[in-house]
C-alpha cells in the first residue's frame, strides 16, 4: 500500500506523484453495492490520474493519500472523445451475429433490444421498450431505427 502526500502545481491543481501530470478530480457518488456488500469507498473524492491509470484517496482528512488502481474503461479519457450528441447524424447500423454494434458516440459495443409488448408500470404503459433500439451502456446512449429503414439516430431514453 503506498501512501502519498500529493503536491500542488502553479495552478493550485494536484499534481501525479508518478508522471507529474495534473489530476482529475472525481467528487464521491451514491454508495454502490460491489460483490453483494456495500463499497463505502465510493462515496469519498478521489484525485485521478488516466495516464498512470491510478486514483489518488485522503486517509481519514490527514493530508496522506493512498493509491489505488482505476478500473478499466473508466474516466473521462473516453468522455473526450465521445461525439456531442447533437453532431450525430442518423447511421445506418447493423447488429453482429452476438446482437452488438460499434456505438458510433463513444465507439464501445452496444446492445441491440428486440421490440416487446407495452407494459404497464405503476398503471401506466411503458413504451420505452415497444420498437427495435440499440443501447450503449458505456455513454448511456440510445439509438431508435428511423421509419422501416437500417438506419437509427441518437435519442434521449
């Protein structure tokens, strides 16, 4: 377990202990459930580093910092390069034989949904899921087929 006291650079920004470069940082999210058990890490910041592919966490307000690994995939490395929804055109897309196609926002494998029968969720019909659609899980992304045709833009969910 390493421990770092983080320095700042002239923009009063962390800086990486390892590369020097500047760090991310990444304020707490909600607890999340990892493994069936609550991951209480997850609800404090975090300094991150996607060059080094590490995460910098304050121990208990000391000033010392312990190092973790980032998870694969994470962070907004790939953010900077996603396509800002309203510069995507309509695409002709085409599903692969284990029902994935290249996200054409983010460039991560999506899911291809089947149209199914309306539902009723709380007395309501859901009709969410009533046409063929493919969904990013990556950027969160949903693309609806236009009319009877192969091609599918970017929709809000």
């Amino acid at each position: 377990m390493a421990v770092f006291q983080l320095q700042k650079d002239g923009s009063n920004n962390f800086i990486c202990p390892k590369c020097g470069r500047s760090l991310h940082f990444e304020d707490g999210k909600a607890v999340q459930i990892v493994g069936g058990r609550a991951d209480m890490s997850s609800i404090l910041p975090k300094y991150e580093c996607h060059h080094c592919g590490i995460y910098f966490q304050e121990l208990l307000g000391s000033g010392f910092y312990d190092e973790h690994d980032l998870p694969k995939g994470s962070g907004p490395q790939n953010k900077a390069n996603w396509i800002p929804t309203g510069d995507l055109k309509p695409v002709e897309l085409k599903r692969d034989a284990n029902n994935k196609c290249k996200c054409p926002r983010c460039g991560d494998m999506m899911d291809y949904v089947e149209g199914q029968a309306v539902r009723l969720v709380n007395g309501r019909p859901d009709m969410e899921n009533v046409k063929d659609h493919f969904h990013c899980s990556n950027c969160d992304s949903y693309f609806r087929r236009i009319a009877t045709t192969n091609y599918f833009q970017w929709s809000e969910k």
